[in-house]
C-alpha cells in the first residue's frame, strides 16, 4: 500500500504571484509525490503577467492558471499550509502545519523584480521538500 500524499496549501491574497510560483515549483519539483494547492484570500482577476514571464524562464508555464479563491475546506485538506501575506485572513486550525514566508510581493513589478523573489521561492520550495522527506526532482 503506498503512502498518502502529503497536501501542501499556498495562500496569498491574490493568489497570483508568490502562491502561485510555490505552488508551480512545488508540483514541478515533487513529480507527483505532494498533492498541491493554491488560493488567495481575495483572488486576482489573473495571474500576473511579470510572474508568467519568469517563470517560462524557469521552464514552467502559468500561462493557463487561474487564481483561486481560498476556501476553509482547502484549508482542512491541507497537511501544511504556507502563507505569503495574507495576514490574519487565513483560518487556523490544530494539527495543521503553518508555515509564513514573508516575501515581497511581485505585484505591480517587472520581470526584474520578480526574479529574486522567483528564485527565493524556489530555494523554500526545495527546503519543504526536504522537510517532507521528498526528493527534489531533477
């Protein structure tokens, strides 16, 4: 019998910037291993396009992603739940695993401003998977 999934949820207010980078790494990096969601407390129209444009340079496409509203049963179905600043909007449940990245946010930057805080999300990413005893895949 294998192992349940662990469920990692990534919530910002928008959900289209940082959770969506963390959610992208995550799925690309854990090849199935991780179940992974995310949401915004008040969700943007559409991703932001300086964040589609940095991650196709990482090789991984948000093009057809589309912010999410967060939910209390995403919450309840999440073994971690990562927040990026979306304050106290976030409902708090015992036995979850909260973890608060504070990141800047990419809204309203370019493509420049948005790689550091790229590539800062992916070094996390890569960090909860090791916490989660997941390999990185290559």
């Amino acid at each position: 019998m294998s192992e349940p999934r662990p469920c990692v949820l990534f919530v910002c207010v928008h959900n289209a910037g940082r959770s969506q980078m963390a959610a992208a790494f995550l799925t690309h990096l854990a090849a199935g291993r991780v179940e992974v969601r995310s949401a915004g407390s008040a969700p943007a129209d559409s991703v932001n396009p300086a964040v589609v444009a940095a991650m196709r340079e990482a090789g991984i496409d948000l093009s057809a992603e589309i912010p999410k509203v967060l939910t209390e049963a995403a919450v309840r179905a999440a073994d971690v739940v990562v927040t990026m600043g979306c304050g106290d909007t976030c409902p708090v449940f015992p036995g979850k695993r909260y973890l608060d990245w504070r990141l800047d946010d990419p809204a309203g930057q370019g493509v420049a401003a948005v790689r550091p805080i790229r590539d800062e999300i992916e070094r996390r990413v890569r960090g909860l998977l090791t916490d989660l005893g997941i390999d990185a895949a290559p």
